[in-house]
C-alpha cells in the first residue's frame, strides 16, 4: 500500500518547539501558505499561521481519516492547477481558491483558521482587541469611548 500523501507518522518541523503529529513539512508549508492567500494580514508573522497549522495537527492526531481529509485536499487544489501550489503564483493560488470555495475542505480551513487564528490572545494585540471585557465590567468603561480619531463638537 502506498503512503498517504503529505501525512507522516511523527514529524518534527518548522516550530522548534511543536512536534507534529501526523503532518509532513510539505504539507504544514502549503497549509501555512494556503491560509495566508485566504487570510492575508500584512505584517502578521507566520508563526500565528502555523499556530492554526500546529491545532490541525493536533486534531488530525486523533482522527486519522481528518489527516487524510486535509491532504487529499491540498493535492485536489494541485491537480485543479496542474501545478504544484508552492509553484502558483500569489494570484493563480488566489484564483484556485475562489473555484474551491465550495468545497467541504474550502469550508474547513475556513471555519477552523476563525476559530484557531482569531482565538489566540497573542494575536489580539495587533488587531487593537483588547480581549474579553466581561470580568472587568464590560466595554461600557473600558474602551466604549476611547475613539479619538472622530472630532467631537463641543457643546
């Protein structure tokens, strides 16, 4: 039987200290850079993307057919392009992914990276979220009214 694509048993890569799983380099690269087509934020390190990559890996760990799911899904978006997707450039991988949108595995990046990316408290700070507000009495009187880029009219 030949292996499955881009799924490995125990590889170590990119992140010095997460130990994947299930997921070879090849595949934590496209991953990484699939998300940054469909999520692009200027200035935003790779570490937050593979952040998301690292919480993939670790559901995959448990759900084998979840592995497959995921590489069978990047290889697809290969064969949709004819190419390798580390070969497209920056506007043909955008253009695969608007045909992919459908798709079962278009969904699950998405709705995962949401989940993942946009829960990480390391990544608040540079969006100007301050983080949840309830323990401290809401935003009423904790930057409700902080805006100071709107001129106020002096009554």
């Amino acid at each position: 039987m030949n292996p499955e694509v881009g799924v490995t048993e125990s590889v170590s890569v990119a992140s010095e200290a997460y130990k994947y799983h299930r997921f070879s380099p090849e595949l934590v690269e496209r991953l990484i850079s699939i998300y940054q087509i469909m999520f692009p934020h200027n200035g935003v390190p790779n570490e937050f993307y593979e952040h998301v990559v690292q919480k993939l890996d670790d559901k995959a760990a448990q759900d084998r057919d979840f592995a497959c799911f995921l590489s069978e899904g990047v290889e697809a978006l290969n064969r949709q392009t004819g190419s390798t997707w580390t070969g497209l450039s920056k506007e043909a991988k955008l253009q695969t992914l608007k045909r992919a949108e459908e798709t079962p595995f278009f969904q699950r990046l998405r709705s995962d990276f949401v989940i993942y990316f946009y829960s990480n408290p390391a990544i608040w700070q540079r969006f100007g979220y301050q983080g949840p507000s309830n323990d401290q009495g809401g935003y009423l009187n904790r930057g409700f009214n902080d805006i100071d880029w709107i001129k106020r009219e002096e009554f």
